[in-house]
C-alpha cells in the first residue's frame, strides 16, 4: 500500500486486496456462511453415514496399513489427495455452480452401485470390491454435491486415492512372483558378466563357497513399482507439460523401479561376496534399499531432464481442466476476484466455487 509522508493512503490508489483463499479457508468460508448452513449440514451427515456404512472397509484399511510393511504408505496417500486437491484450487481457481441434473445422476448411480457392493461383501470376504466401493462412495458423494464439473476438474486427488487400496493376495502374488523371477535372472547375468559366478535356480542363487541369497518376495520390487508409479503419477499432474510428456513420465516408473531393484539384488550379492553375508542383512539391507531408491529418483528425474530439452517448459501452455483433460466447464475461464483467485460461496445443496465480486477502482 502506498502511504504518504504522514502515514495515511495515498489517495490515488485503491487499497491491496487481501490475499487469496486457500482450499480450507475457502471451505471453511462457505462452511460458515448461514445461507450454506444445510447444503454444510447435509454433506457433514453424508461423510457421517458413508462412515458408518463403510465402517468395516475403514477397519480394513487400518489393519493393512499397520501389520503389512507392502503398504505402510496408505497413510500418506489420503494426505497426499488433498495436497493435490489444493494445488488444483490455487492453479486452476473455482468453479461455477453446478448446472443441471448430471452431478446428481452419476453421483447417485456410483453411490448405489457402491452400496450393493457393501451389502454383498456382507456374506463374501471380498475385501477389495468393497475397498472400491468405498472409493466410488467418496465420488459419487463429491458429484451429487458439487457437480459433474467438479468432478471432471478434481478427478486427480479421487484417482490418486488407489494408492491405498490393498491388492488381493492371488493378484498381488501373480504380479510379484514374476518380479521375482526376473530380478534374480538379471542380477544373476549381471554378476556373471562381471566377473562373479552365480547359479540361479529361480529365486535361488548360489554364490561361490556354496554362499546362498534368496530373492524374497518382500525383494520383488513391487515396493518400488508401486512407490514409483505414485510418484510419477504426482510429478505427471503436478508438471504442466502436453500429454506425450506426462505419458512418458508415468511409463518410466516401471523400468526404474526394476532397474533400482534389480541393482539392489546385484548390490547385495557383491556385498554377501566381497565383503561379509552379516552386512546383507537387517538394517543394512533396509539401508541399502534407502539408497537404491535414491537412486531410482536420480533416474526419474534424468528422465524429465532429457525431456526438457526436447520439450521446454517455457513452450508449453498449462493444460486444461487442472491436467485432466477439457470439458467445456472446465476449460473455459473461471470468473475471478481482483486478486486472480475465486472464492467460495454457494446456496442450497451444492458446493460450487464461485468468483468474489471484483474490486472497484474509485478513480
């Protein structure tokens, strides 16, 4: 703010408008606001019920997350959803208020479909379809209260939410006894190349002086696959580059994450060769892990480096609709306050994002 020499205004210019809203206080603005008092009631009891309802799939979750170290990570990823809704706020500002009956239809179809699925998982254990179900509660309750729009313009924190879901044992098993295989394949031609023979005999391999390592299935690299496509999937969102480029982040995950894992068997086999078997183990090979996936990260972000080069970032318009795609709702241009940045106002059930009313010059 400009002042004069006795410290008031200068009176040729307007006073600095206040800084913009985040995602919560924007929230909590319209949380707040009496004339969103039921629309506020009503999407608090609806978080209430799902609650209820889905008590089970919660407990499930929890279980998972504590007792296996495979997705220790699922704390994190609800955490890591809202982070990326907020980034969406901040990058691409609100939205206009729901129009027409599409929010209410498809949330109230993905609701249903995720009840049946809740009641039938009462008589079969099938802790994964009700692990979607829930997910699928989560949007059709967004939908039904904010709109089709919203959806299409936060579908990234829903679909990020994945991350969390525990694989079912059968898949999980399918997917990581191959790793496991291939890992001690290449590991085993590497280390031979190198001068080191190895027998490999599935996950077994056996090192000179009859020294045995075993790739276990916590080796597999499904740890590193799973933390890698999270990881590339964020950079992918957060990254305003076309969608070659991000398409191309995504799909580097996985020879990363089996390069980095394979490196760590090699790594191990020199480590129980060379040096002594006792440093293999326990806390050094929890360490050595550590590194290993430091290293995966130096290549992820080679890989965008090379791309950049071809691809400056300076050259690329900021996709539409937050990086999901272009609905005419979400590509066109949001009305904005003075300061750039929508706030957040509503009436009756729904929660749109609506525009503050622009500052007037009084010059």
């Amino acid at each position: 703010m400009m002042t004069s020499t006795d410290g008031r205004p200068s009176p040729g210019r307007p006073p600095d408008p206040d800084p913009a809203p985040s995602l919560h206080q924007a929230l909590a603005r319209w949380a707040v606001d009496p004339a969103n008092r039921p629309a506020a009631l009503a999407a608090t009891a609806c978080l209430a019920l799902l609650a209820l309802l889905f008590r089970d799939t919660l407990e499930h979750f929890y279980w998972v997350w504590t007792t296996d170290d495979n997705y220790s990570h699922g704390f994190l990823v609800p955490l890591l959803s809202l982070y990326f809704a907020a980034r969406v706020f901040q990058r691409d500002g609100g939205l206009a208020p729901p129009e027409g009956g599409r929010g209410l239809v498809l949330g109230g179809a993905l609701l249903a479909g995720a009840l049946a699925v809740n009641v039938v998982k009462v008589q079969l254990p099938l802790d994964f379809l009700g692990d979607l179900a829930f997910l699928a509660a989560l949007v059709g309750t967004f939908a039904m209260i904010a709109g089709a729009a919203a959806l299409w313009r936060y579908w990234f924190p829903f679909a990020f939410l994945a991350f969390m879901v525990p694989l079912p044992i059968a898949l999980y098993t399918r997917i990581a006894s191959p790793l496991q295989l291939l890992a001690s394949r290449l590991a085993s031609a590497f280390m031979n190349a190198t001068g080191v023979p190895v027998l490999c005999e599935g996950n077994r391999m056996t090192l000179p002086g009859g020294v045995q390592m075993f790739v276990a299935e916590a080796c597999s690299g499904m740890r590193q696959l799973t933390g890698f496509l999270a990881l590339a999937a964020a950079v992918a969102f957060l990254a305003r580059r076309p969608f070659w480029y991000r398409a191309v982040v995504v799909a580097s995950a996985l020879p990363i994450a089996l390069f980095a894992n394979t490196a760590r068997v090699v790594a191990t086999g020199y480590i129980m060769h060379f040096v002594d078997p006792r440093y293999a183990e326990g806390t050094y090979h929890t360490l050595e892990g550590l590194l290993l996936m430091g290293l995966g990260l130096l290549l992820l972000n080679s890989v965008c480096a090379l791309m950049d080069l071809a691809s400056p970032p300076d050259a690329d318009p900021p996709p539409p609709g937050g990086g999901g795609g272009g609905s005419a709702a979400a590509s066109s241009p949001s009305p904005t306050s003075a300061v750039g940045r929508p706030a957040l106002a509503g009436d009756g059930w729904s929660l749109p994002l609506r525009a503050a009313a622009p500052v007037e010059d009084p010059s």
